[in-house]
C-alpha cells in the first residue's frame, strides 16, 4: 500500500543472501559518511556475498554483536550472522530465521532515515530499482 511496505517485502522475502547482496548495494547507494569500524564490517559482507564462508560469517556476528552502535552496516553485518544455524558453535540453540530479515528491514530502513525528507521517494524508488537485477537473477536460477 505505500512504498515501504515494498521494502520490508523485499528484505522479508528474498532469500537471505540475495536480501544482504539488496541492502549492501542500498548502503552503498545513500553514500553516507562511515566510520572505520562500518567500512570493515562492509568489507566483510562484500567478502561474505562473494565466497559465503562460515568463518566470515561468524566473524560479522561477533564483530557487529559488540557495536555499541546499530547503524545501517552493523544490522547488516547481524543480517548475515544470523544466517548462521547456530549463534556460537557451542549452543545447540539455532537462530531464528526471522532474525536475519528484520536486520535487514532495519537496515534499509536506517538508510531511508539517513537521506533528506524531499529525497525520500527519490530514495525509496532507488532501492527498490536496486532489487531488480537481483530479482531477475533469482528468477534465472528458479
């Protein structure tokens, strides 16, 4: 019915890794100013989407568990930590699948919020313009 309800879609609806590979290419796209901690975090998700490694994986989750902070690379370094089965490989507690999403809608929504309120339309057809080619990847490969 409105706008964002397309982006909690999309982050809710796509298959996790394609969700991470969407919101990373959102918070590239806002180009906002990151701090050290934020840029490394985005280096290893852009590491994560290519390879999709374990230890990448948990290290993203230990490392954006202990971020005072939630910013839009924090949620999405959480994202891909819990898509893991297990939060730490000594607990037989699995994550719940619903965890990775709605970091991922937290995400996408902390960078609508970063961008002015005269761009938000602007912003929101942008992000949800990113989604397409990787929702065309996705109808390829089904």
């Amino acid at each position: 019915k409105v706008p964002e309800d397309a982006m909690l879609l999309l982050a809710c609806g796509l298959p996790p890794q394609f969700g991470v590979d969407w919101v990373m290419r959102c918070v590239k796209a806002v180009n906002f100013q990151l701090t050290e901690a934020e840029q490394e975090i985005l280096e290893l998700v852009d590491d994560w989407i290519l390879a999709q490694d374990g230890q990448t994986q948990q290290r993203l989750l230990v490392e954006s568990l202990w971020k005072p902070e939630r910013s839009a690379a924090v949620l999405l370094g959480l994202a891909v930590g819990f898509q893991s089965k297990l939060l730490a490989p000594q607990w037989s507690m699995p994550v719940p699948e619903h965890f990775s999403a709605i970091c991922l809608n937290e995400a996408v929504a902390t960078c609508l919020a970063m961008t002015e309120p005269y761009q938000r339309d602007i912003t929101i057809q942008k992000f949800i313009s990113l989604a397409l080619p990787l929702l065309d990847k996705l109808d390829a490969a089904s």
